[in-house]
C-alpha cells in the first residue's frame, strides 16, 4: 500500500481516483481541488506518488511539479501528469517539468493502477561508494555514537572505514574498544607528502568487524595542527582503497573542516531537539549554505520523554528530518564497554532507525529539472 496524492480541480475526477486507487488498489490516498492547498498537503504529509492535473484555475499543473521538484521534502517523490490534453506538445511539457510519467484522460483505472505500480517498484539509483561526515557544532549530542554505528552498518555492506579528526583526544576507538596505538597525528610530525601518503593506510587500525579505523591522537592538538591540506592527502588515499568512509568530524569550521565537507557525498548533519541545540545547528546552516543540498538531519533524543515533533524542528530549520533517532538508554554503557548498540543489541529501536538512515544515504538524489 503506497500513500497516493491527487491534485485536481474536478470533484467527479477525484471522486472516481480515489475509488479506484483506495478499493481496487488498496492504496492510501489524499485529495485537493487545487494547486496551492496540493503542494502544502505534499509538503506535509509526503506521499509516495502523486498524480496531477494540468488545467487548474490558481496554478497549473506543470507549475505544481516544478515547486514539487525544488522542494527537499517532494523532489524524490513519483509524479504522474494526468490531463485531457492530448498533443505531443503536451507530453514534453509534462516531462520537462519533471513528471515522471505522462497519461492522457479518459484513462482506464487498471491502466493507471498498472502504471503507478511500475514507478513505485522502480529502484532509485544507488550510491556505490560515498564520503559521509557526521557533523554538529554543539558537543555532546551523541555524533560519535553515532558515527561509528553508521560505519558499522556501513561495513556490513562492504569494506568500510571510520575516521577520527578530532584534535581534542578522539573517541572513536574506545567506544570500538581500541587501543590507538597509530594515528594520524603520527603524519604531521614533518608534513605529509606524496611518499607517505602511500603509509596512510598502515596506520588504520582494524576492528574485528572488518571496520577500518583511523584514529585521533589520544593527546589534544592545536586545532590548526590538522590543515585542509592534510586531510585531502589522507581521504584521497582512502577512497581509493575503501567503498564507504564515515568520518566523526571536529566541532569547528575550520580549513580541516571545509575540506571534509568539499569532498562529501552527504553530510550528516546531528541535532537535538533541545532549544540550544536546534539555535546551534541553524546557525552551522547558515555558515554552510552552500552545501545545504548535501545535508542530511538526524534529530538525535537523547533524554527520555516526550520528544519535540520533528514537523517542529522542521519548521525552524527549514530542513526535512531525515530520520528522528529514538533515545537508547544503553547508548552510554554501550559506549563505555566499547560495544555499539549495532553490534550488542542489533534488533534495537535505534538500530533499526540507523538502518533506515542507511538506506537514505545510499539512495542518490533526484536531480529537479
């Protein structure tokens, strides 16, 4: 069962869709009379699918799927150009605006059954490989956590590494109960060049996961120690040799930073829903506009209790939430036993929430016409 919107301004029409897509096809499925009030309903509720109409007296149809195609929260959803305008001219129009699929009116309801059911089982294209900073100028929120149980998962589908760039003593490797006996402080005594970038990787250390890990000084550096310079010299290496990288990034926008960022396929952006913490991350928003595209908004609970609705934070971000990450009470013990919650308790709340962030970040993102 997919959840289907219909934006039409002919009250039969919807009336004969909803039947046809709600008892013939078992789908779930919302209705408006009209351009405006569809991409506001779109926004909020996201459907799977929606089919529009063209001939609408506020906005036209094309128009409804252009704004639908620039938003965040619509631009992946499957759309059908449903109209009586029958012209090849028609047809182009449908698809330029970005519709996936164009189907003239009279259409019969198995026809348009038939065809809503090849474009929902239709695979998005996948990421292959990816560089993914997990990301938060506010400390304390669990990004760590979180960024090696995502490179746990992200190991579990092929090899995989976790990079540690804090200068403040990482803890990457205690919470994968490492001893980081090599690190990549051991390359800035004099400077990394071409010949010891070759060394990068023997200084991973290998987690009995198959996990690589890349560990921080275990001794806090001077955060302009670790350059934009040094850090492309190190991730060039590893990409060659490793599909996935998570890198547990600084809380600092400095050169080291940016460079981390410049090279990310997405970015993982972490919040709480603490008001400091939503104040926080709208201001690293605004300081890395333009990678707003890349972002990725995990809205991480990390007291119990009743939660602030992620539509909230929505609203104040002007940001989707990728995925609201449940409060783990194990999240500590597990991080002082070095044993992560992918790994300890697998069939978790939490893990399976990560599981779902996976499966987002791997999924390439539909490029609006």
């Amino acid at each position: 069962m997919a959840s289907i919107l219909v934006i039409d301004d002919n009250y039969d029409m919807l009336e004969m869709l909803r039947i046809a897509l709600s008892h013939r096809g078992g789908h779930r499925v919302s209705l408006c009379a009209n351009g405006e009030d569809g991409l506001k309903l779109a926004k909020s509720e996201r459907p799977d699918l929606a089919i529009v109409d063209v001939m609408m007296p506020d906005i036209s149809g094309y128009e409804v799927v252009r704004q639908l195609r620039s938003e965040p929260q619509t631009e992946d959803m499957s759309i059908i150009i449903l109209t009586a305008r029958g012209q090849p001219v028609d047809k182009i129009a449908a698809l330029d605006a970005g519709a996936d699929l164009y189907m003239e009116k009279p259409v019969k309801p198995q026809d348009l059954l038939d065809e809503i059911e090849k474009l929902l089982s239709t695979p998005q294209k996948q990421i292959e490989s990816g560089l993914f900073p997990v990301f938060s100028l506010r400390g304390g929120i669990g990004a760590t956590t979180l960024a090696v149980n995502i490179a746990l998962l992200f190991q579990q589908l092929n090899p995989s590494a976790l990079i540690d760039f804090s200068t403040n003593s990482g803890h990457c490797a205690s919470c994968l109960r490492l001893q980081p006996k090599r690190h990549w402080g051991m390359l800035l005594q004099t400077g990394i060049t071409e010949n010891q970038a070759s060394t990068i990787g023997n200084l991973t250390m290998k987690h009995p996961s198959g996990l690589r890990l890349l560990a921080a000084p275990p001794l806090p550096l001077p955060a302009d120690r670790l350059t934009g310079a040094h850090v492309n010299s190190i991730l060039d290496v590893m990409q060659k040799k490793l599909r996935f990288l998570v890198v547990d990034m600084p809380p600092a926008l400095s050169s080291a930073s940016i460079a981390i960022l410049e090279k990310s396929t997405k970015i993982i952006l972490i919040s709480s829903s603490d008001p400091l913490s939503i104040q926080s991350t709208r201001s690293t928003m605004e300081s890395l506009k333009k990678y707003h595209d890349k972002f990725e908004l995990l809205l991480n609970n990390i007291t119990p209790g009743k939660q602030v609705s992620a539509d909230k934070v929505e609203k104040t971000l002007r940001l989707p939430v990728t995925a609201q990450i449940p409060y783990h009470a194990d999240a500590l013990p597990n991080k002082l036993k070095g044993m992560p919650a992918v790994l300890s308790q697998p069939q978790s709340p939490f893990v399976s929430t990560l599981q779902q962030v996976i499966r987002t970040l791997l999924t390439q993102k539909r490029k609006t016409r």
